[in-house]
C-alpha cells in the first residue's frame, strides 16, 4: 500500500524547491545557457557588424585542427598546467602539515600564505613584473644574474607559472587544513610509539586519510590551471618575443572572439578547451579510485 504523503513532508519538499530555486535559474542564466550558446556559436561564422551569422558547420573545427597558433596555445597551457598545479599541491600540503602543528604565530603565518588569493590580479602581475625585470628586477639584483624571466622565449612560461603556484598557495593550505582537522590525533601518537619519523607519518597517514581533500584540490587546480589568463594577459605584452610561447587558449579566445571579431572561431577554440578539460577530468575520475580513501 502507498504511504501517503503528510503535510509537513509536502511543505519541506515545496520550501526546499523555493530555497535552492535561485541557485538554480542562477545556473541556468549564468552557466548552462552561456555554455550552449557558444558551442551553438561554434558552428557559425560571425557575420558582419556582429549580426547575420552565417552557418558553416564543422568548417571552423576542421579549421581549429589544422591551425598551428591554437596547437601552440595548447602546448603552452598544458606546460603552465604541468608546473602549477602539482607543485602548488605539494608545497600547500607540507605547509598545511606544518601549520597544523602548535607553533608560535600560526595564525599569522597562516594569514600571510592566504593573502595573495584576496590581491587583485592586477597588483600581483604589477608587483612580478617589477621583480622579474632583467634591468632593475628584485631577484637579478640580488643573486646578481642577468636573467630574462618573462622575455625569453624559452622561460617565460615557467617564470608566470610560478606567479600561479604563489597565487593557488592560500586557497590550497586552506582546504588542506580543513582536511587536516579531521585527522585524529591518536593515529599520530601511535605512529611516533612505532617509531615512525615525520615523513612516514605524512605518506602512511596524512596522505591517506585526506585524499579525498587532495583529490578535490587536484581537479579544481587542474581546471583553473588550464583556464590560465589573467597572468598572461597582464604580464606578457604583445610586443614581447615570448608572446607566442606564452599565449593560452582561454588568450586565443580572447584575441579571436573581442579584437579579431571572430566570435564563432572563438567560440570553436572555448569548446575544444572544454573536451581537453573533460578529458583531463575523466582521467582524474577513473584514476582517483586507486589511491583516494573515502572511508
């Protein structure tokens, strides 16, 4: 016999529709809709004046694959991914471990690794410029080298990777030190009674128990890292020799779809960024089950 539903169960279900609703048409209007519309805007070619596209099919996907600029932007995001993402992990994790620990100035400490998240991007890109000036730069002047950091073609985009792995620093320690709390002492204490050292503890103990945290981090991290643009867009100028080594493919997008008026080719570059994001997510997906520990 069906069990009939009770009033108050019929309002908790009508008031948790009314609470998440605006999540949802914000969703919608913000996300789900912008989405459709540029792969719609993909099969299109942008037509003059910015009205009357002109539809061309799989022209402009057939044009993407054969250009060598989106290649070269593709090889230059995947590299700055490469470099910020596992070493912004690693260095947040041993900071978090030791942040959690009882130190004098924690607080403090911990306040200064999560400033650089609430910087504007611009300050940050002006303040790494200066330091990474080959004339007049900080860090030239103080190791006394002659380094090109953000002109030379074959080191500018490791130099604006590490701009990333300063900025990802603080949201990552955070969430690392959320996952941290929840690590029970008792575990530690055996550890030490066992003989284990610090490092042994942090493989065989802290890793496993916060995977899941790690896990999370991984593919935001990875996500953001290969829609990198705001770093480049105000550290590398157009005049610079490194520009083309240096270009993402969220830049690409930019440059076709606002200063060429190439909306649809634009919109083409965005949706091949969009299956090497998913694809990339999947990769995560199936390999998480072989090391992250939901128990």
């Amino acid at each position: 016999m069906k069990k009939k539903t009770s009033t108050r169960q019929k309002s908790e279900f009508l008031w948790g529709w009314i609470f998440i609703l605006p999540t949802m048409i914000g969703l919608a209007v913000l996300n789900f809709y912008p989405m459709i519309a540029t792969v719609k805007q993909s099969f299109y070619k942008t037509g003059d004046f910015g009205k009357g596209n002109i539809y061309v099919g799989l022209e402009n996907y057939n044009r993407v694959f054969g250009d060598t600029e989106v290649w070269q932007s593709l090889l230059n995001t995947v590299k700055y991914a490469v470099i910020e993402v596992p070493f912004s992990i690693i260095f947040a994790l041993l900071l978090a471990v030791l942040l959690n620990k009882k130190l004098k100035g924690r607080d403090t400490f911990r306040t200064i690794f999560f400033l650089p998240m609430v910087v504007a991007p611009a300050a940050i890109a002006m303040v790494w410029k200066w330091l990474y000036n080959s004339n007049f730069g900080l860090i030239n002047n103080v190791f006394h080298v002659n380094v090109k950091w953000i002109s030379d073609p074959n080191l500018a985009i490791f130099s604006i990777a590490i701009i990333g792995i300063w900025s990802a620093l603080g949201y990552n320690l955070v969430l690392f030190l959320a996952g941290l709390q929840e690590v029970p002492r008792d575990y530690y204490e055996a550890a030490s009674l066992d003989g284990a050292n610090g490092w042994a503890q942090l493989m065989h103990i802290t890793v496993p128990l916060i995977s899941p945290t790690i896990f999370f981090v991984l593919v935001t991290r990875v996500i953001g890292a290969m829609q990198v643009f705001d770093l480049i867009y105000m550290m590398i100028d157009l005049n610079n020799p490194a520009w083309k080594k240096t270009e993402s493919l969220v830049f690409l997008f930019y440059k076709y779809s606002f200063d060429q008026s190439k909306k649809g080719y634009g919109a083409t570059v965005v949706v091949v960024l969009l299956v090497v994001i998913m694809i990339l997510t999947v990769i995560q997906l199936i390999g998480q089950k072989k090391w992250v520990h939901y128990e």
